[in-house]
C-alpha cells in the first residue's frame, strides 16, 4: 500500500508539475509576445492607461476569484463525493452573487479613478470590461473545480487561448499598421475571455453532475475560510499594482510605464514560483490531512528549494545583461527602466519564500496569520512609496517593494519556524541537490 501511495505521488508531482510549468511557460511567452507588441502599438501615455486598467481589474478579480477559488479546491478535494455537488452548487451561487455586487461597485467607481489618475478613457474601459468579468468568473469556477479534482489541462488551455487570441489580434494589428484603440483593446479582452471560458467549462463539465440547490452550511464554511484567503489574495496583489495606481496619481501614467516594464521582464524570474504554488496548493490541503507537520515541512523547503534553484541562474542572468535586454525589448524610449530592472530582480530571490509562505499558510487552514502578514507588508509599502516616490520618482517605489519584502521574509520567517519547525535556510540544500537529483532521475532507473 505504501508502494502505491509513493508512486501516486510521485506521478503527481511530475504529472502536475510539468502541466504547471508548461502552463506558466506558455502563458508567458505568450504574455510577452503580446506585451512586445503592445509597447509598439501603443504611446507611453496610453500604455501606462492600459496598466492601470489592468491593476484595477486584477483587484476586481482576485477579490470575487480568492473569496471562492481556495476554499472550493479544498472542500472539493477533501470531501465525500455526496457533499461535492453542494459545495459546487453553493459556490457557483456565492460567485455571481459577488459578481453582481464587484460590477456594481466598479462602474460606480469607474470616473473617480480616471479623474485621479488624469486618464478620462478608463471608464469607459471599465464599464465595458463588465462583460468580460461575468464570463471570466464562470471559467474561475470551472478551473478551481478541474484543480480540486488534481487535473490541470483546461486551466492550462484556456489561459493558453485566452492570451494567444490576444496576442494573434496584436500581430495582426502591428503588420498592418493599424493603431489600436484602448476601448478596442477590452473588446479583444472579451472576445478572448469567452473563448477561454468555453475551454474550461469543456474540462469541467464531467464533475458539473449536481443539483442547482443552495446549501446554508456549505456557504458559511465556505466564506468563512475564504474570507481571508480573499483578503490575503487582495492585499497581495493590491501591494503588486499599489506601486503603479501610486505612480499614475503622484507622478503621471508615463511612469507607470516603465516601472511596468521592469517588472514584466523580471516576471521571467517568476514563471517556477507561479508553477509550484498551482500543485502546491491542493497537495498541501491533502497531506496536512493526513500527515500533519512535519509534511508541512518538508513541502515547504523542497517547493522553495526547487524553484530557487531554477530562479538563480534566470536572476543573474537579467541583472548582468539589463541594458541589452532592454534595448531589444521594448526600444529607446524605456531607456529609464533599465535601473528598474536590476533593483526589482534584487527582490525576485524572496519572492518563492513569500509566496510559498502564503500557499502553505492557507492549505493548513492558517489563513487569518497570513492575511495579517500580507496585511503588515502592504500597509508599510504604501507608507514606504508616500516617502520614497516623492523623494526618489519612479525608483522610489522600487525601493519600497525591495524593503516591504525583506521585512515579510524576516516576520514569516518566526511564524514558520514556530508552527511547523521550517528553517528558511535549509531550501538552499535542496536547491544544491535539485539539478544531481533531476539527473538521477533522468538517467538512471530507482528500483
């Protein structure tokens, strides 16, 4: 039995694994080609307009997507086929009643924002983006499910098609020279969100088996454990795109261009953590279940050891070759993005600490811990960029994404030792073993 249950896991792991990673892969070549033309299509001014949509959607988003997404993975993965369909029909209930509720507030928000960041087309970009946040909560739903069940094709192919039909209509639209539109550019959102969302529900589909019935127990266990995790979720990326709705009111959208730009290209750093954070998840939820601590453990320092491995090499390389890296990507007139860039990628190392800090936290139901530690680091960032953008510029606020981080590493660092005996240190070992580890098992037959 034992025998069987190692080889279940290890055929999930590299099963899972190089599904995620692929995934992460694709979307970001993907994401990249699509950016590559879009820097080239667009004007500095109305790049920065689009970043800012974007931030302010992604908030929309990861507020009605964590207050659901987590918690339905969980609860499906680990209960009784009987109670699957409840949880389903309950979530999807919560999901467009929280849609309602997030569209409502953003079309009623939609021209403050564009007054503050002096951007008069964000609110029509927001009011006609509502189409596409209905659609695209309905493939959420069809994801999480697929994930809880420890499938990930659909959610690969329908982020994969999701970007690519953007990215296609970019190409098209740079050959041709024909200059898009901001208001075009969210109509191409929708049409590709519908897509991908017909993708999802294809994969998904097989475990829709329930009943349309609204279940009270299920709801509160739901929203009780997603409340946080949605909060941990909000604050987090809030703390990502905080820096640039800051830029945009203090300085002016340009800024917010290059600073995007640093981070997009130092987001190739990002590709394994976004990877081992999608299986982590769900295995986490299973093992504490069953294995308790020490599981907890070892998942966390092999997750992180194993990305830092891959990360390193990916960080020297875009630190030492900055300039020329730049140059070819997005032109001359990012020139400024360059100190960006090498300052972000000093952050980058910290980041798989942090964000396999928030999956661990949350699978073992310790989500009010880590809401409060993504609550800390946010609120001293904002505080950090008041200061720093004002006395720095745009670096300003690099500076204080580098100093919030470091902060998160050392707090965590206490809170995990304390729970489950983690020495942040010791992913370095299994860093050092993972590429002789990989050969091994390449190359030579376990018995």
């Amino acid at each position: 039995m034992k025998n069987s249950n190692r080889k279940f896991a290890a055929n999930y792991w590299i099963r899972s694994g190089t599904v995620s990673i692929l995934q992460q892969v694709c979307n970001f070549i993907v994401g990249f080609a699509g950016f590559f033309f879009l820097v080239r299509l667009t004007s500095k001014d109305d790049y920065g307009t689009w970043i800012l949509f974007l931030s302010t959607i992604s908030l929309s988003e990861i507020t009605r997507n964590e207050l659901i997404q987590n918690a339905l993975i969980k609860y499906v993965s680990v209960s009784e086929d009987n109670d699957r369909g409840k949880i389903i029909a309950t979530s999807f209930a919560i999901n467009m009643v929280v849609t309602t509720i997030l569209a409502l507030i953003l079309a009623g928000i939609a021209p403050l924002l564009g007054h503050i960041w002096d951007a008069p087309a964000i609110s029509n970009m927001l009011w006609l983006y509502l189409i596409s946040f209905f659609i695209v909560g309905i493939q959420m739903q069809c994801n999480a499910i697929e994930q809880a069940y420890l499938n990930f094709k659909g959610l690969f192919l329908s982020s994969f098609l999701k970007q690519f039909l953007f990215l296609v209509a970019l190409i098209v639209a740079y050959f041709l020279n024909y200059a898009l539109t901001l208001i075009q550019l969210v109509e191409l959102n929708i049409i590709s969100a519908a897509v991908g969302t017909i993708v999802s529900w294809h994969y998904a589909r097989r475990h829709l088996t329930f009943k349309w019935k609204f279940d009270l127990e299920w709801a509160k266990k739901l929203l009780n454990y997603g409340k946080y995790t949605m909060a941990t979720s909000l604050h987090a990326t809030f703390s990502n795109v905080m820096d640039q709705m800051m830029l945009g009111a203090l300085l002016a959208p340009a800024a917010v261009s290059s600073f995007n730009i640093a981070n997009r290209i130092s987001n190739m750093a990002h590709i394994p953590t976004n990877a081992m954070a999608t299986i982590v998840f769900p295995q986490g939820a299973i093992r504490f279940e069953s294995d308790g601590r020490d599981a907890m453990k070892l998942l966390y320092e092999k997750s992180v050891g194993s990305i830092l491995a891959i990360l390193t090499p990916v960080v020297l390389i875009l630190y030492l070759f900055a300039e020329p890296i730049i140059h070819i990507i997005v032109g001359e007139q990012y020139l400024d993005a360059i100190p960006l860039l090498r300052v972000t990628l000093l952050y980058c190392l910290l980041i798989p600490y942090s964000r396999q800090t928030g999956t661990i936290l949350e699978s073992t139901g310790n989500t009010k811990l880590n809401f409060l530690l993504v609550l800390f680091t946010g609120a001293f960032n904002i505080v950090l960029n008041i200061f720093l953008i004002q006395k720095f510029g745009v670096i300003g606020a690099v500076y204080g994404a580098l100093t919030a981080r470091i902060s998160f590493f050392l707090v965590a660092r206490h809170y995990l030792k304390s729970l489950f005996g983690i020495n942040l240190w010791a992913p370095w070992k299994y860093a050092v073993q993972f590429y002789p580890d990989i050969y091994r098992k390449l190359f030579h037959k376990v018995s």
